[in-house]
C-alpha cells in the first residue's frame, strides 16, 4: 500500500511561493491569507508597513512566516528591489497576484488630470513593470499570474472614465501576457469582482449616499476561493476568466 503525505490535501502549495500586492486591502489581505493556509510561503506588499505586520500575525498556525516588504510601487526603484528580495529570499516564485490600485472618480469634464495620472501610475504601468521584472523566475517554476480587476474592465459607467481606462489597460495587458507566455507553461486569470465589502467599497458607497450593508455584498474571501481554485488546477486547464458578483443584487 502506497502511503500520502499527510498534507498532500491540507497543504497543497507546500514548498510553493507567492508575491501579493495591495495585500495591506481586504481582498488582497484575503488572498494573501488562502495561499500561505495552503502552505505556500508568501511576501506581502503595501505601502503602509504597520497593516502588512497585522496581516502577518493572522497567519494560521503551522503556516509560513510572510514576507513583510512595504513599497509603493509607483515609485522608481522599489521595483527592483521588491524583484531582488524575492530572488534572495524565496528563491524561486509561483504565483503573482495583482491585488493593488488606487480608484477616483469624477466626469470627463470635471475630474482632475493628475487623478488619471496615479491611477495610470498605480493601476497599470506598477503591475506592467513588476511582472517584467518578476518573469524569469515565474517561467523558471511555471508560475501562475493573477490579475484582480474590476467589472469596471467589461463596462464603463459614468463618473468612472479615468478608473475604467485603467482597468480596460489592465484587462489588455493580461490578455496580451497570456497569449505570449502560455507556452512557457505560465497561466495568467483575470478576475472581475462585483461589489465587494472592503472598506473602500465602504467609501464608495458613502460617497454615493448609499446604505452600506457588507452582508449583502460579495466577501474578500469568496474571490481568494475561487482564486485559490483556480490554481489548483490541473496544468491540463488554465481559467482565464472570472466574473463574480454577490447573489444577492442590493444596489
């Protein structure tokens, strides 16, 4: 009789590494939170390096320390520095997932210029930068790469241009990303969230004069599932796809 490891279903990321950005947010804390529970180990980034230590600390038991790295990616060298440490320390990478940016809004005729320039910083040109730079290592362990967008990406609204410019951007570059390294062995998905309970979600609804009600929203960790199942996929599959919005539709 053939013996299993015994964290072969508990722990299937086991020996496996991962760089989350925008982890310091609820969808990218959640992220985060699935994969090192799945045994991988995993660096975690933000700008705001007093969230990522209380991230950390929320690590189950019997998982991998996270890698701590605050940066703001919009910045010249962080980039390369985030892509050193990750060469230095973890050796090798499995899985990057996109989970940060920066959202305003405002119409054509009124929202500022300099808003569309950061979130153009932010939204696009940091994750276009980082997977260049991150590349060899993710085609050298036949990683797997995850776009969190917006349905923002499928249908621009009103008072939503400059931030829907950005996620159509970011939905171009991982289609464009899949069809050039797929036959590197790299999958690359794309994830469309409706309304999530987040605290920006929060903000967003305050500023339309909504109810905020969290219940009935979408939760961070209902998109880290269906992330986290996706990459668990046999290699002889590859989701390029998701579209997921709270069953219950209150706004």
């Amino acid at each position: 009789m053939t013996l299993v490891p015994a964290n072969l279903h508990t722990k299937p990321f086991a020996g496996l590494t991962g760089v989350v950005t925008g982890a310091s947010a609820d969808i990218g804390g959640a992220i985060a939170l699935a994969l090192v529970d799945l045994g991988a180990t995993v660096c975690i980034v933000a700008r705001r390096a007093s969230a990522l230590e209380a991230l950390a600390t929320r690590a189950g038991a019997g998982s991998h320390p996270m890698l701590v790295h605050p940066a703001d990616l919009t910045r010249g060298l962080e980039i390369p520095r985030l892509a050193d440490r990750v060469d230095r320390e973890l050796r090798r990478l499995d899985f990057l997932v996109h989970s940060a940016g920066v959202i305003a809004f405002g119409t054509h005729e009124s929202a500022p210029t300099g808003n569309f320039d950061l979130q153009y910083r932010a939204n696009v040109r940091a994750p276009y930068v980082l997977t260049k730079a991150l590349l060899p290592q993710l085609k050298s362990s036949q990683g797997q790469i995850v776009f969190i967008s917006s349905t923002a990406a499928l249908r621009a609204r009103a008072g939503y241009g400059q931030f829907a410019a950005t996620q159509h951007a970011f939905r171009a570059l991982a289609n464009a990303l899949r069809e050039e390294v797929n036959e590197a062995g790299i999958r690359v998905l794309s994830v469309y969230p409706g309304r999530t309970a987040t605290q920006r979600q929060a903000k967003i609804f305050a500023d339309e004069g909504r109810v905020y009600r969290p219940e009935l929203l979408l939760q961070p960790e209902d998109i880290a599932a269906m992330v986290t199942a996706a990459l668990r996929l046999p290699r002889t599959a590859e989701v390029t796809d998701i579209k997921i919005r709270a069953l219950t539709q209150s706004y």
